[in-house]
C-alpha cells in the first residue's frame, strides 16, 4: 500500500537550517530535532536505475526508519518538509540536486539518466547528496534552532507549535498557559487520560490541518483503524480515477494538492479487507494495488473491479476536507472555538 500521504504547498522555501548525520544500528533512520511535523522523501540510485518514495511522516522529537535494510546502493538522496498544518513559512530541507517526486504519495523506479518527470504532478525537488561515509547504516537528524537541543527539547517544542497553529496563546511566562491549553485541547478532543505523545500528535496535526483548510482534496479520518481512499474527478483530459491513500486512524491525507477547479470530486474509502465505508451510485474503475487511469475505459482484468464512489460537491471550493467517521462522510467539523486559555 501507499505510504501516508504528506501535506505540503508547491513554493516550498528551503530553510537554512543543519541536516547532520552520524552512524547509527538502523540502516536508514531519520530522527526530527525541530518543532514541525516533517514529512521526508527518499532517493536510492544505482548506475541505471533511480528509485524514489515518499513521504515518511516524522513528528518533533521521534525518529522513523524508512529504510530498514542495510544501505547498498552507491548514492542516496534525501528531501523533507514541514507539515501542511504549520502556520506560517513553509520550510523545507534539501540540497541542490533535483529528483523528481510528487506532494502526494509516490514511489517511482526510472532508468537513468532521467531526462524529464515521468508521471502525473510529478516534478524536480532539490533533494540533498546522503553522505553515510560508505556505511550501510546511518541517522540523519534534522535540526532547526540551536536552542533545541535534545528530542526530548524537540517534542515539546512540537506540541507548542501545533498548540500555536490551532489558536492557543501559550508564549507566555511560566508553564500554566501551555498546561492549560493542551488540557484544553485534550478535553475537546476527548483523549484519554493515557494518550501518549503520539496520540497527542496525531490529534493536533489532525485539527490544525482542518482549520488550514489547504487548497486540493484531503481525507481525515475520524475512526480507530486504517482506512486505504481513492477518489476521481473530472480534467481536461477526461475523469482520472486514482487510489490508495493509506489514512492512519486520526490523521488525515491530502490526496490533491492543487487548487480545485472542479464542482464535485468522487470517494471511496474501505477498511482493511475491502470493508467499504463510504461508498455511492457513481461506478468507477479501481484496482487491488496503486492505480490511475484516465477516461472511462472498460474495467476488466486480475485486481480490477467496479465499485460505487460517492459524491462530494466541491463546486465554489480550492479545499475541500472529507471527515470520515464510522458510518460514512460525517458533516464538517466545527472550528476550536474559544482558543487561547480557557474561560476567556
């Protein structure tokens, strides 16, 4: 299935930031030292081949193994970029050699030398060289402020910043209106006691990228379990129909990036074991792996099936945010109101 899917705008900035990496028991381990919520992409290449994917999300003060087997390929690339849900610049960290990828989620093998993107929305990012010094393992860790000095320092500047992209006033003296507002924050969202960052995480990015409202499509969902979407709209070129994106449980993904510029878009979203949860009238083609097609062609063959996509109305909209509950589409999610510190 598709990695999750990364939220980003087009003009990403890079930032001025460190990119550093020490040797490390994973083969390829990224660890986050910033305040963001980063999403990474990586580049593998061989003397014919360039093998690309992305985006492996990575919050403040953890670490992520994209790569789990001990790195042997001659030359690695890397890329990564704040979370849609940030606030704010959008910063990015890279380099100066351009790869082709997409914003959404992709994994993409092209012969070498690559003359052109090949593929639908994809085109040249300025990924970094990965200097692991010949080791088959490393960690790269990404930094942003030298005042941010450990993982531990890292993660709580995280919660902070989403804390600030949702409303909250927390850059204050003293602790209480940070205490305050993730209580807050906790109790409109109704975690348990026992969440930990993870779920904390998860449910900030979550309702900060639902009050950003980003240009394109994006599917949220409100259930306990993975849900894999597909969704089709209408081009120039005729109705593309597109799938999966994998959707953690609480978390959203943006499966179009640009601008709408159509009246409706088509969704379908299942539950491991294609257990449909929403579903509609309109019959489009689908398949049991990564898929695209373009026009209404006929849907025959191993892993292809007609299956039933129900309808947004997008008309009028550049974003459109889909919350997928237990029981299909829930209506749209009222905004955190009465942020900052609670009671006033």
């Amino acid at each position: 299935m598709i990695f999750r899917r990364p939220c980003t705008a087009a003009g990403v900035l890079l930032a001025t930031a460190l990119l550093w990496s020490t040797p490390s028991s994973a083969a390829l381990r990224l660890c986050n030292e910033t305040s963001y919520v980063l999403y990474a992409a990586i580049g593998a290449a061989t003397k014919t081949e360039l093998d690309t994917r992305g985006w492996t999300r990575i919050v403040a003060g953890d670490c992520a193994t994209p790569i789990a087997e001990p790195l042997t390929a001659p030359a690695y690339f890397i890329y990564a970029h704040v979370s849609q849900a940030h606030t704010g610049t959008s910063r990015a960290w890279g380099g100066n050699v351009l790869v082709c990828a997409r914003e959404t989620n992709f994994g993409q093998r092209v012969k070498l030398p690559v003359r052109g993107c090949q593929g639908e929305d994809f085109y040249k990012m300025p990924f970094a060289v990965l200097d692991r010094h010949g080791r088959s393992s490393w960690t790269t860790t990404f930094t942003e402020d030298p005042s941010i000095k450990s993982l531990k320092e890292a993660k709580r500047a995280g919660i902070n910043r989403l804390l600030e992209d949702l409303g909250y006033r927390i850059n204050v003296p003293g602790e209480r209106a940070r205490d305050l507002a993730l209580e807050d924050f906790r109790k409109r969202m109704k975690l348990s006691a026992d969440a930990g960052d993870a779920d904390i995480f998860d449910a900030l990015e979550t309702e900060a990228l639902k009050a950003a409202a980003p240009a394109g499509y994006t599917v949220c969902n409100q259930t306990d379990e993975p849900l894999w979407a597909a969704i089709g709209f209408e081009t120039p070129k005729g109705l593309v129909t597109r799938g999966w994106w994998q959707v953690s449980a609480g978390a959203c993904s943006r499966a179009l990036t640009d601008p709408l510029k159509t009246d409706r878009v088509f969704l379908l979203a299942e539950r491991k074991g294609k257990h449909v949860v929403v579903s509609g009238p309109m019959k489009l083609c689908t398949a049991d792996t990564q898929f695209e097609f373009v026009g209404r062609k006929a849907c025959s063959g191993k892993g292809l099936a007609m299956v039933g996509f129900t309808v947004t109305q997008t008309k009028g909209r550049t974003g459109y945010v889909a919350n997928v509950g237990d029981n299909g589409l829930l209506p749209p999610a009222p905004p955190l109101a009465g942020r900052g510190l609670p009671g006033k």
